[in-house]
C-alpha cells in the first residue's frame, strides 16, 4: 500500500467514514485520481467511469455508493472529493 493511499485511508477515518460501506474504498480511488490529476474534478464522471471499471460495475453504482457513504456530511459527493484532495495535497484544512 502506497503512501498516498494510507494518508487517504487515515484521512477517511479520521473524517468518520465506515469501512464497512463500498463506498469507502471507492472514495479512496477517487482522491487518488483527484491527487494524480487535479483537473478531473472538472470531470467527476470520467472519475466514476474509471473506478467503476476496475471494480466491473458501472459508474451509477459509483456515485450512489459514496453518496451513501458520506450522506450526514452535508457534502455533494465532488465537493467532498474535492475537498478531501486539497486537503491531503496541501496538508492542512482548508477554512473559509
């Protein structure tokens, strides 16, 4: 397991998120790709696209999943993804 990915993990955690939900390890893979190239949360379909076919499902099932996983947020799913790689790229909270 990569650096990165336990820094996701932890910062997951932290945030509260189940492990138990799929959505979980979905979102891992989705700030991986926000980390790996920032200017997909202009495109946060292409996102679930690429996670749903490693996973062999399709790319609703994706965004339902981690809607679901982080529903008491209050958070659009791209806005905590987002939110979730600037955090972990920047290393701090970023406050309004």
């Amino acid at each position: 397991m990569s650096d990165q990915v336990i820094g996701i993990y932890k910062y997951l955690h932290k945030a509260g998120i189940k492990h138990s939900n799929s959505g979980f390890k979905y979102l891992i893979d989705a700030i991986c790709l926000m980390l790996e190239d920032p200017m997909e949360n202009d495109k946060i379909g292409i996102v679930y696209e690429k996670i749903a076919n490693k996973y062999g499902t399709n790319s609703e099932c994706i965004e339902r999943a981690i809607r679901y996983t982080i529903i008491k947020m209050h958070l659009s799913n791209k806005e905590f993804i987002v939110r979730a790689s600037h955090e972990l790229m920047y290393g701090k909270e970023i406050t309004a």
